[in-house]
C-alpha cells in the first residue's frame, strides 16, 4: 500500500510527529517547575539570539561581533534557531520548547528515510515509531537543552554522509554539499557533535582519496566545514577551551565518573540502554536479532547488505567515542540512540516476519501494534514519573514583583543561594522574558566579596534557612544584607520547607554606589609592570562583572580615555585603558593597536611589546606575533617571556626554529614570570 501510494508514508510520519507533539504539549502545560541551571541558561542564550536578530523585544542588532559574543562557549546555531521560533510562538518555557519539537521531526524524517532506504517504506515507519516511544528521547523533547538537536544534526549528518561515501548511488556534489553542511550544523549546535561524527568523517574523507571525483569533493567539503565554523571558533576560541575544560575535564573529575581508561567506562552507557529505548523496545529488537543471527548462520562472511554495515560502524563508535569522555550523563549519549533503535528495528522487522511465516500477516501486524503499545505505555509511564504538579515557586512572585518595581529600567539582582529554583540563570530568564531588563548574579561564593557586594548592591533576594548552597561565605553575606543600615526589606513570600523569600532594596536617601572607571583606570595602568599587574586586575575584574554585569563602566572608560587621547596623544592611562578594554571585550584587533601605539612609546622590547604578541596569537596572527616578539635590545625583565612568545609563535607559523627553541625558552620564561610574581 505505502509503494502504491506515496503520500501515505507521508501523511503516518507527520501523524507519528503530531501525536509525540500533542503528548508534549500537554505534558508541558501539566508541569509547574521552573527551569533549572542548564536549562534557564539555553533559554536564556535564545532570547540573547532572538533580541540580537531584531525578532525580540529588548534587544537590537549588535553587529557581527556582537552576535558571536553572546555564545562564548557553546556554538550559536540552537539559540539562534530557539530564539526565531520564540519570535513566534512566545518566549515563555512551553514557547520555546516549540524548537524542540522541530528538532523532532527533523530527527523522525531522517530515522523514518534511512530506514526506508535501508529496508523499505513501512520499514522506515517503524524505526520512526522506536524514536518516537524511547522513554530517553521523549524526555529530551521537553527539556530544553541541546541534546535533541544535537541528536537530529548528528543523525543528519551521520545519514547524509553514508549517502555521499556508498560505493553505489553516492559521489555526487550535491551529497558531498549536503553531508558538510549537516556536519558543520552540528558542530554549531554542540562541540561534542566530534564524538559521534569524528570518526565515520575521517573514514569517509580517507576512502574517497582512492577516487579522483570523490577525492576533490571531500576536500570542497572540508573547506565549507571550515568556512562555516571558523568565524565562531576564531572568536571563542579560549572561553571555548576554557568552558570545555571545567565542562568535560574539571566536571567528570567532580562527580566521580569513571576515566576515559577505566574500564568502566565501557559498560557505563550500555547499562542505561534498556530504560532509555524502552523495555519492550529492546527485548523485542534482540530477539528479533538473535532470531535473525540463526536464520543466517554460516553464511556471515557473505557480504552484508548495503548501509548495514555502515549503520553498526557508526553506533559502536559513537558509542566508544562518547564512553572515552571523562564527563558522562546520560543525555550525552543521545545521538547514539536513534542508531540503536534503527538496529533494533531491524530485528522487530525479522521477528514480524518471522511470525507471519509462522501464523499469517494479520498475527504480525498484531504483534507489532502489541509491541508497540507496550513500548508506548513504557515512555507515558517514564514521563509521568517526572511530571512536577507543585504549584509554582515563590521565586516566581518575587520577580514578578520585582519588575512591576523597576519596570523596563536596566536592573541587577543579587542573590547568595543556589537551588533548582533560586539561582542566577533561572531568575534571569524570569527577570527578561517578555522583553524585561533584569540580569540576576550570585555573590558569595568566595570569601572577600562582602564588603564591595554591601557597597554596591541595589537588590538583592536572599532566603531565611537553606539557600541551597553549603558555602558559609554565602550565608554569611545574606545575614549581612540584613544586618547593614543601608537596605530595607520591601517584601516577603512563604517559599518552601518552612523557609521564605526576602526581597530587600538599597533604601531611598543612602549615597549611590561609587563608580569603577577610577579604580579600572589605575588597574590598567598596572599592566605596564608585567604579570605583577596583571594579578590584580583579574582579582577585581571577577567580582566587579558580577555586580555590573552589562559592563557599562567600559562605556564610561572608553568615553574618558577618547576625550583624553583627544587632548594629548600620548596619555598612558588613557591608552592602558583602551587596551584593556578591548581585551575583555575580545577585540584583539582593537588591542594589537592600542598596544602597539603604548610599545611607540615605552619603546620596543617591553610588556606591551609582549602584550601584541599575545594578543596576534590570540588572532591567530602567529607568524606577525613571531615578529613582534623578535624584539631587539629588549628589557631584561621581559626578554625571557618575549624569547619564549616568539619561539610558541614560529612554532604555530610552522617555523622549524619555533619547537627546538621552545625547550629552553618557555622553562626560562615561566621562571621568569614566577619571580615577577613573587615580588611585592
């Protein structure tokens, strides 16, 4: 029937689409709680995407640089697909979740035509239906991270890939075209798209250089790849490494999870399998498989059908890749799971068939709607399960009140706690949605901020009891907010476990907190003493973001320093401060100027000589940072460091001198800086 008449394959995936859509819907507008960390952070990054595309309240253009600012981290790509869709369907949590049902279909149409293309139509429906129920990928439809679109573009990617690089039908342009872009989408969405598409990449990309067409393709493609990741990558790059070190690196360590070569490691997804695909989905794919295994016993050196064996390379090694990452969750094997149900569809398909050998096609289409409705009550079971019916937080009365106060007024909330409920992202996301100004920061995390977080503060919401944080530096600055004469409490709300919500304001009539354009300005001028500058201003910078997380003294800085330079050329504290600034605003451009005007007059071969070079390594300018370091009768205090700058620069500029250098330069340059250091 689905070979007569097309457009019915058709019309069942959409209705596979709209009845998971539908049972979203509804068990979002049955779920009361408020988005915690990860999630209340992607939404905030949509609407940061949403205001920066002009589509949402609050916001404007910010220019090109602008825009690659707002993900510092994690690529631009899901946030600015969220925050389109926010546009039109709202920016609350069910608004925004709208995306993730996109992403959805998208993963359906690609499981439902590689099954097709595998197998047959009905075929394809079926390991659509496997997606559709997994008790794993139902949950991530409604948790707004990014692991349901990773999951679509992987297996997009993954599937269009196999397209291109198959002995028959493949080769094409337009293939190879596709294949990149979806691969370059991933990595848009999420770094660890690498994991599950690395290495079918590097297999694919090695075979076709034994072919002349395929070969040029594959390196066409590479260059689009690259086109289309570098303008981000070349921007983030170190918050980028930094993020994924204390993401991957510093975050595993933490929660105890077995090493890349612990062998546990291996077993430490399969286990989860059964509960994320479903019970009845895995039982009835391996005995399906089992069942199959022994209809073709002694023929397995017979050559597999085509796309099989493809489909099995890329599930192990997404899996082994995925299980070698020191941080493991498990949503991060998600982009796996959509290749394992395919396989496990495979042996329902043998088992049905199997049965209509045995009884009749009707037993085996029984069977299977019994399968699949076993499969459908193990998912509805699975969601319940997390379903939140609480009525909301206080946490949301508190804001709301908070913004009826300070109206569309750019404004900071302080807060000392840390909970599911109280934190910093989850309070901004409630504190901008619907075009809001309320940015909300946690203090207190480090002894030492107390004093300046007192003199600053305009709001601040802090809890009596528990704040969800065991930091007794966090405890001590909400009982001093409470103590100090220069706030007042404006409200209170009875929260949860006997505990409330305070929300206190700086009182009318106190002195307005003091400005950091002064203070910044003589931290600037610090840089000109080397690494014993460059302590202290990190020491403040930290702290002071927190307080102005807008970072409007930059503004105030740059107007002062501008009508300096204005007036006389050469004011060093002018010049040390516009190089600061575009420092922390990632502007290394900008910075290599103001530097190289500072190096004009402290003469060439001191630290802003040293400070170009890193800010060109920065900008990947390694062969000009290599020449800048190259600096002739230098300071003594800096020429290690410059010595040990222009050796890393050859080496990054592919200058064989670079590497054998940089064996006795960089220990003589960290020896160097660690004296610096140590001096008052």
């Amino acid at each position: 029937m689905l070979k007569r008449s097309p457009w019915l394959w058709w019309l069942v995936l959409l209705g596979i689409w709209l009845l998971a859509t539908a049972a979203d819907r509804a068990w979002l507008m049955a779920d009361q709680r408020l988005p915690a960390w990860d999630q209340a952070d992607y939404l905030n990054s949509a609407i940061d995407h949403g205001r920066a595309l002009g589509l949402l309240g609050g916001g404007s253009w910010p220019g090109w640089q602008g825009l690659m600012d707002l993900s510092p981290k994690i690529p631009p790509l899901a946030s600015l697909v969220s925050g389109t869709v926010m546009a039109v369907a709202g920016e609350t949590v069910n608004g925004a979740s709208w995306s993730l049902s996109l992403w959805h279909g998208l993963l359906l149409l690609v499981i439902a035509r590689w099954g097709q293309e595998l197998l047959n139509a009905s075929f394809g429906l079926l390991a659509a239906s496997l997606v559709a129920l997994a008790p794993a990928l139902s949950g991530l439809r409604v948790d707004f991270t990014l692991d349901m679109p990773l999951t679509a573009s992987c297996s997009l990617a993954l599937w269009l890939l196999w397209r291109w690089q198959r002995r028959e039908g493949g080769g094409g342009w337009g293939q190879a075209i596709a294949a990149a872009a979806a691969i370059a989408a991933a990595l848009l969405i999420k770094q660890s798209a690498l994991l599950v598409l690395a290495l079918p990449a590097l297999w694919s990309f090695g075979q076709a250089q034994a072919h002349p067409r395929r070969r040029w393709q594959a390196w066409a493609a590479l260059a689009l790849v690259l086109a289309l990741l570098l303008p981000w990558l070349h921007h983030n790059w170190i918050t980028t490494l930094g993020g994924t070190e204390r993401a991957v690196i510093s975050s595993g360590a933490d929660e105890g999870d077995p090493g890349s070569l612990d062998p546990r490691s291996l077993i430490w997804y399969p286990r989860l399998w059964a509960s994320q695909l479903g019970v009845a989905t895995v039982s009835a794919g391996l005995a399906g498989l089992a069942l199959l295994g022994w209809q073709h016993r002694g023929h397995w050196r017979q050559r597999w059908q085509a796309g099989w064996g493809w489909l099995l390379g890329v599930a192990i090694s997404g899996w082994l890749c995925t299980s070698l990452s020191p941080n493991k969750d498990e949503r991060y094997i998600a982009p796996v799971l959509p290749l394992l149900a395919l396989l496990l569809a495979r042996g329902w398909w043998a088992l049905g068939q199997w049965i209509a050998r045995q009884r009749s096609s009707h037993w085996a289409s029984g069977a299977l709607a019994l399968g699949l409705i076993s499969a459908g009550g193990i998912a509805a079971r699975a969601s319940l399960g997390e379903l939140d019916r609480d009525p909301p937080s206080a946490v949301v009365a508190a804001m709301q009140s908070l913004r009826e106060r300070v109206g569309d007024a750019p404004t900071t909330l302080l807060i000392s706690g840390s909970s599911a409920d109280l934190n910093e992202h989850s309070l901004t996301l409630l504190g901008r949605q619907q075009g809001g100004q309320v940015l909300v920061r946690r203090l207190g995390r480090n002894p030492g901020q107390e004093e300046l977080a007192l003199e600053q503060g305009e709001w601040w919401l802090i809890a009596t009891g528990d704040q969800g944080t065991s930091r007794a530096s966090a405890r001590a600055l909400s009982r001093a907010v409470r103590r100090n004469g220069r706030y007042e409490r404006v409200q209170i709300w009875p929260w949860s476990k006997q505990r409330q919500l305070e929300l206190w304001r700086r009182k009318p009539g106190v002195a307005a907190p003091s400005s950091f354009q002064q203070r910044f300005i003589s931290l600037a001028r610090g840089l000109e003493q080397g690494p014993r500058g460059l302590q202290p201003v990190f020491a403040a910078i930290g702290p002071w973001h927190l307080l102005d997380p807008r970072f409007s003294y930059q503004a105030e800085v740059k107007q002062w320093a501008e009508a300096q330079l204005q007036r006389n050329p050469s004011h060093r504290d002018a010049l040390w401060s516009l190089a600061l600034v575009a420092v922390l605003q990632n502007r290394p451009q900008q910075a290599d100027q103001w530097f190289a005007r500072l190096e004009q007059l402290e003469g060439n071969g001191h630290w802003p000589t040293a400070y170009r070079s890193v800010v060109q390594l920065a900008d990947w300018r390694s062969c000009s940072a290599a020449r800048v370091a190259d600096a002739r009768d230098s300071d003594p205090n800096t020429t290690p460091v410059l010595m040990a700058l222009r050796d890393l620069s050859r080496s990054l500029c592919f200058d064989p001198r670079g590497p054998i250098a940089l064996r006795s330069s960089l220990p003589a340059a960290v020896e160097r800086v660690s004296l610096e250091l140590k001096q008052p």
